[in-house]
C-alpha cells in the first residue's frame, strides 16, 4: 500500500514541545521538485555569469579615485559649513534690519 502523506515532525533544540506536520506526496513532490529548480538555476547563473575580477592597475586607479572622492567629499562638507554660518549671519542682520524698520521713529 502506497502512503498519501508524509510527516514530518521537528524536534527544537531547548523546548519540550515537539511539532509534526503532516505534507501531501503531492505536495512534498512540487516542494521538491521547486527546490531541484531553484538549485538548478542558481548554478546555470554562477555559470553563465561569473565573477569579475578586478586587475590590481584598475583597483589602484578605483583606490586613487575613491580617495579623491573622499577629499571632495570632505571639501563640500567645510563649504557647505561655511555657506550655512554665512547665511546665518545674513539672517540676523536682515531680522536687525527688519526690527530697525518696524521700531518708530522718534520725532
């Protein structure tokens, strides 16, 4: 007699509790077979596409690059710092300006 499911029962590792699922031949069979899918197409993609290496004249030149980016980086940082300190200063004098304008005039 052929059996129509199969169980599985998982034991944790610190717990008491066991648990037991009870899975279709059917259904263990399509689990099975996405799985051999899956497997399989991952392999034909590491075959297909492999991985790039990367020459150590181009890495020096990425490396070069990557530290003029940095500085660049770190330049726009002191400007923006600067330009935000600036503005600031503008802010205050036009809010003087302002408060100046609204205040009366003594006569």
């Amino acid at each position: 007699m052929k059996t129509r499911s199969w169980n599985l029962i998982l034991l944790p590792p610190h717990g008491p509790r066991i648990e037991q699922i009870r899975v279709s031949c059917k259904a263990g069979l399509i689990l099975l077979a996405a799985f051999v899918l899956a497997f399989l197409m991952t392999v034909l993609l590491l075959l297909a596409y492999p991985h790039i290496r990367v020459n150590e004249s181009d890495r020096a030149r990425l490396d070069a690059e990557n530290q003029a980016l940095k500085i660049e980086n770190a330049n726009l940082a002191i400007t923006i710092g600067r330009l935000n300190a600036q503005v600031s200063r503008v802010e205050e004098s036009s809010e003087r300006i302002t408060a100046l304008m609204k205040t009366p005039e003594a006569d």
